[in-house]
C-alpha cells in the first residue's frame, strides 16, 4: 500500500513575493523563509528559477 507523497503547492504570486523579500527588502534567504514558514532550500530554488 504505497501512497503517493503530496507536496503542498504554492501559488506563482507568493513565489515571487518570497522572492522579492530576498531581492528587494534586503532579507536573508533563511530569515525569509522562517517568516514565511517555507523551508530555506525551497526558498532558493525560486530564487534560483528567477534569475
């Protein structure tokens, strides 16, 4: 009885205002990402994918 994982999805709009926190605010990607509750390589990942 193999389940399949469900990750939970995140609309394109809080992507980049994660982002923009980073980018345009001056936050650490960790401090972001704590904020938010997201994990912090989650948060570099859209980082990355924007540049």
């Amino acid at each position: 009885m193999s389940q399949k994982r469900s990750y939970k999805q995140y609309p394109p709009e809080f992507k980049e205002e994660a982002v923009a926190l980073v980018t345009e605010q001056g936050y650490s990607v960790p401090e972001a990402a704590k904020s938010l509750g997201i994990a912090t390589n989650l948060l570099y990942r859209w980082k990355e994918k924007q540049e």
